[in-house]
C-alpha cells in the first residue's frame, strides 16, 4: 500500500507535444521571413575550414579566425553565455556564444535557434577550461531552418527500418554510418586509380537492353515507348565489354548499376553496384594474380593493414590466397570425389543420399556445383580462389583442353562469400553458339535464370576476340568486407525498401 501511494504522489511528467514543437519550429520561420531574415533565400557562406582539420592540425589554428559551417546538433544556453555543437561533414565541433560578442540582437536570435538549424559561425579557435577545442564565436548566422525534429540525441536513429528510410536523418545521428559512407568512396577511387594504372580504360555500357545476357539472373522488364519495343535492364556488364575487347580497346573495365529481379536478404539487393574488367591476352590466371593484389592494395591504402576485422574473424589479405578446384573443394570438406562419379545418374543418386535438393533437368555438373554450395562454402573464411567449375554453370567460359567437362573459371570466397566470378573468357563463336543453345533448352525446361541467344554477341565473336580474361566483382560486399559491415544495405545509401502504401 505504501509503494501505491507514493506512486500516486508522483508528478505526472508528461512528454512534449510534438505537434506543437513543430508548430513552434514554423511560427519561427514565419517570424524571420516577416522580419527581412528569411534563411532560405541565403545563397552561399564561406566555409575556411572544418572541424576535424581544426582538430588535427590545432597549433595552426589556435587564435586564428575561422568560419565553419554545420548543423547544430545541441545548445546549451547560460544566461549571458552558451555553448553549442555544430556539425560538418568531417565531424564536430564546440563554438562559444556571448551576448559581449554576438550584442543584444545577435544573442537573442542565437538562442531562438533549434538542435537542427544549420548555422554558419565565424570566430577564433582556443581551448576551454575543460580542454575542449571550441570556436569564440564573433557571428553566427542562421542558413537554414530545420523544420522536423532530430531523434534524441543519447540514442540517436536506432529503427533499422527508419535508419533505410531516411538516410539523411541516419547519417546526421550516426558518425560510424557516415564514415561507412565516406569509406566506400575512397574504395572505388582507390579501385579506379589501381586499375587506371595498369592501362585499363574505364567505359560505359548501355542500362537498356534487348538481350539481358551474361549472368543467370532474371531481369527487369520495361517497354520503350519511342520504338514501341519491349526492353531489359541490364544484369551482368560482359557482352558489351567482350564487344570492346573485339573492338580493339585491350583493358577495359565498367563500374555502374545492375538490376537482378530477385529477392532481398543480407547480401543481395535487386538494384547494386557491380564492376567488370576485361584484358586481352591473358586468362583466369592473370585475372587471379590481379584480383589477389587489388584486394591487398585495397587494405594497404584505405585500412592501412592487410589484416582486417570481419564479424568475429580477422581476414589476412597479405598470406597468399589458397586456391583450390571445385571438386578438390568438396573432396577437402565432405570426402567425396566426384572425380569418381562419371555419370549423372551416379551423382543423382549420391544427392539423394545426401540430402541434396536437385531439379530434373540437373545434370552431373549442376550437381557438383550444388554440393559445393552445400557443404563448402561455409568453410572458406580467408580467401579461397575456387577454381576449374562444371561446364554446365558456366556457358561463357573457355572448357580445360585436358578435362573439357569443366571450364578455367574462379570464384573468391571470402567469411564464406562469394566476393568475384572471372572467366578465361570464351572466345570460340561456334562453342558459344552451341553454349546458347544449351542455355536455351535450359530456359525451355523452366530455368527463369538462363541466357538467350545473343547474335550481335556472336557476330562479334566471329570477327574474333582475342584470348581474354575477365572479371566481375560486387562493389557492394568488396564494400561490406572492408568495411565491417553485416548486411548489403549498410553500404548502401537507399537500398530497395517495400512501400508503406502496400
């Protein structure tokens, strides 16, 4: 009774009313349009510095005036002193406001700012009492007026579904999203500067196609008004980069959207960031060597550290990648030898056995392929170059001479995923044309995912291409790898999210 009645003696604190704090936010508004102060018809400020660069470099900068430009992210007024924290792109910083410094006027509009506005602020740099590096404000002017109201501040945006949404209120609450971000940048650039310095070329590709060719995916579908002709967004870069290679252009390499009409998880979005290289004169294992060596300059420039921290393991980039065939894959993992299975009845046989799940129409070789997605992939935590697949899963691969059942193909796996496909490229048109046939019966029997004949593709190869390798890396989990993230839409500024309306 006792514990009932002090809990009636408790005052009844009540949240505020967030309409009328969005109201208040617009009678603000109102109030300095009236007045000639209309922050959204202010066009530019100067911005001498940001607040990280004053951090780091502070014995340049101390007693020095600076104008920074940001968002304030919380204001503590004190009577005739405050102190606020304006955010940039490189971080935060600490400004000082006095009514001595800003006058009556000034202080007295600085205080009827909001966590959210963005300000300029212009002043000297020094050091508080309590040893934070702060701006003395001179002036601090009002750029635009935040109208909604921030998450709040000690646990930020923490709705992973909001977080997708809206991004920009994601990447304002939360440093480590942007930093992501800001990481995923300096990847491609990186990956443009190491390729641009080996003599590739990089091009673009047409996104409309009437042929969605080479990969095994479904596309997206759409009609061309002007033509009056149906049309594919594209989902693989190949045919039009092997076209190139025909052409005359010996390194080339694309980075540019895909569209895969399938489902979303952790690792797959429909709509991402796919990279293709192809070069002359070489084959997979030329494509290997490089792969191997972009990786570790890719941990060397961005991390600066070939060892780098993934969920609960450490990958080593600096070892040398191990690299084993498919089948010696699966004969290391499960002990089975599919080089002693000859025919496709044999390996049906041992799928059943073993619990594998298998179509009709699946031969030996989409068989070997289906243990190695059973029983191998979740072993290949540092990086595995997975070589020498079935001829059956890959139609645009030159076949071994010695064992033409499979074909010079490689897959990296890295913490289990697959991170690049390559390929000594097919460049014999009669066995492609046979490959496209293949495909074709395949999508006949009801594989959505098989290719169609491309004939432009094949006329390109009968005016000949040389002997090529090439390549094709997902950006977006190259991305997650380096940047310890555990899901494709973190390294993704909006991925594809279901509709509120549905």
């Amino acid at each position: 009774m006792a514990e009932q009645a002090n809990q009636k003696q408790k005052p009844n604190v009540q949240e505020p009313d967030l309409n009328q704090l969005l109201k208040v936010r617009r009678e603000k508004l109102a109030e300095l349009q009236a007045s000639g102060h209309d922050p959204f018809q202010i066009r530019k400020y100067d911005v001498s510095v940001h607040s990280q660069d004053i951090k780091d470099d502070y014995a340049e900068y101390e007693g020095k005036d600076v104008s920074i430009a940001g968002r304030i992210m919380s204001k503590r007024v004190m009577g005739k002193a405050s102190f606020c924290h304006v955010q940039d792109l490189k971080g935060s910083i600490q400004c000082y406001v006095s009514r001595d410094d800003l006058g009556d006027d000034g202080y007295k509009d600085f205080k009827r700012l909001d966590v959210g506005d963005i300000v300029g602020v212009k002043g000297f740099v020094f050091t508080t009492k309590m040893g934070e590096i702060s701006v003395h404000a001179h002036s601090v002017t009002l750029l635009s007026k935040s109208l909604q109201i921030l998450p709040e501040k000690y646990h930020g945006l923490t709705n992973t579904d909001l977080r997708y949404r809206q991004r920009y209120t994601d990447l304002i609450m939360n440093e480590d999203v942007k930093k992501t971000f800001v990481m995923r940048s300096k990847i491609i650039s990186c990956i443009r500067r190491y390729l641009d310095g080996l003599g590739f070329l990089e091009v673009e590709t047409p996104m409309l196609v009437a042929n969605a060719g080479g990969a095994a995916a479904r596309p997206f579908e759409t009609h061309y008004n002007a033509l009056d002709e149906d049309v594919k967004l594209r989902i693989s870069l190949e045919l039009y980069l092997k076209r190139l290679i025909v052409g005359g252009l010996e390194r080339v390499y694309e980075i540019g959207r895909v569209f895969r009409n399938e489902g979303l998880d952790t690792r797959h979005n429909p709509e991402f960031t796919l990279m293709e290289l192809y070069q002359a004169y070489t084959d997979y294992n030329g494509m290997m060597d490089l792969t191997e060596n972009m990786f570790r300059h890719i941990a060397n420039e961005v991390c600066g550290t070939t060892v780098i921290p993934y969920a609960e393991a450490m990958i080593d980039l600096g070892k040398p990648f191990e690299r084993l065939t498919m089948i010696d894959a699966i004969r290391k993992y499960t002990g089975i030898d599919f080089e002693e299975i000859k025919t496709t009845e044999e390996a049906k046989k041992l799928a059943d056995e073993k619990g594998v799940h298998y179509e009709a129409r699946h031969v030996r070789g989409d068989i070997i392929n289906l243990f190695f997605e059973e029983f191998v992939e979740e072993h290949l935590i540092q990086p595995t170059f997975i070589m020498d697949h079935p001829v059956e899963v890959s139609p645009l691969t030159k076949r071994k001479p010695d064992k033409p059942e499979l074909v010079e193909r490689f897959e990296l796996y890295i913490y289990a995923r697959e991170m690049c496909n390559a390929y000594s490229e097919l460049n014999d048109p009669i066995d492609q044309r046979e490959r496209f046939k293949a495909q074709e019966a395949a999508l006949a029997a009801g594989d959505e995912e098989a290719n169609t004949t491309d004939e432009d593709f094949l006329n390109a190869l009968e005016i000949g291409m040389p002997p090529t390798g090439g390549i094709g890396y997902g950006i977006d989990r190259l991305v997650m790898l380096f940047t310890n993230s555990p899901a494709i839409r973190d390294v993704l500024l909006f991925p594809t999210m279901k509709s509120l309306d549905k």
